[in-house]
C-alpha cells in the first residue's frame, strides 16, 4: 500500500510555511519533517515518519502556486541568513548565490526541495 502525502501549496508563502506544512503531512498537526535542507533530506530517507518499507507519494496540489513563493525573493531572504550564521570561508560562495539569487538568477528554494526530494525519494513526488 502507498502512502500519500498531501502538501496544499496554496498555503506555502515561506520557506517556514513549507517546513510546517511538510511536518503536519508526514506527522500530522505540529509534526517535524525537517526545519532545513539538509534535515528535510535525512527525512525523506526514512525514520521519520515514512512508511520504513518506503512506498510512499508526496503530492504538492497548487505546486505553481508555491512556486513563485519560493522564488528568487524568498530563495534571497534564505541566503541572507545563511550569510550572517556561515563560516568565513563560506562567505564568499554564499553572497555570490544571494547575489544571483536578487537578480532572478540560479535555482530557487521550490527548484533545491524538488531536487532533494527527487534525490531521496526517486518517483515519490507527484506535482498537481
């Protein structure tokens, strides 16, 4: 049996909305299905929350929606964070993506989460 996932993309304005809105498919309401890139990764590869047979579909309904919410804006607004918390020899690399990142360039937020999930979950996504 697949389980479904369903994250209503109407509803993601943030990064933060997506966090929750993930967290609350997989593990219901207030649940943790990763609050950055790297934990939403180790997520998907099982042990929270996911079926530990695998078989499971995330499906984002309104996916254009959430989209252009996590564009290039919301995609900078990430990167300016990063750049006050990273180490200073990341610096440089993280302020040339934030700088793409203000001119509409480079991947955006929705582009790095599909990714992630196509890399750890092959075939679970579902775009509606």
């Amino acid at each position: 049996m697949t389980t479904t996932y369903v994250i209503e993309g109407g509803r993601i304005g943030t990064l933060d909305d997506f966090w929750a809105l993930v967290g609350e498919a997989v593990n219901g309401p207030g649940g943790y299905f990763g609050r950055n890139l790297d934990s939403f990764a180790d997520c998907l590869r099982g042990g929270f929350g996911t079926p530990d047979e695998g078989g499971f579909v995330i499906e984002w309904r309104d996916h254009e929606l959430s989209r252009r919410a996590l564009g290039h804006p919301e995609t900078a607004r990430r990167l300016e964070g990063v750049l006050e918390r990273c180490h200073p020899t990341n610096r440089v690399r993280v302020a040339e993506e934030l700088a793409r990142a203000r001119d509409g360039l480079g991947p955006t937020l929705f582009d790095v989460l599909t990714e992630i999930i196509d890399a750890q979950a092959p075939g679970a996504l579902r775009l509606r």
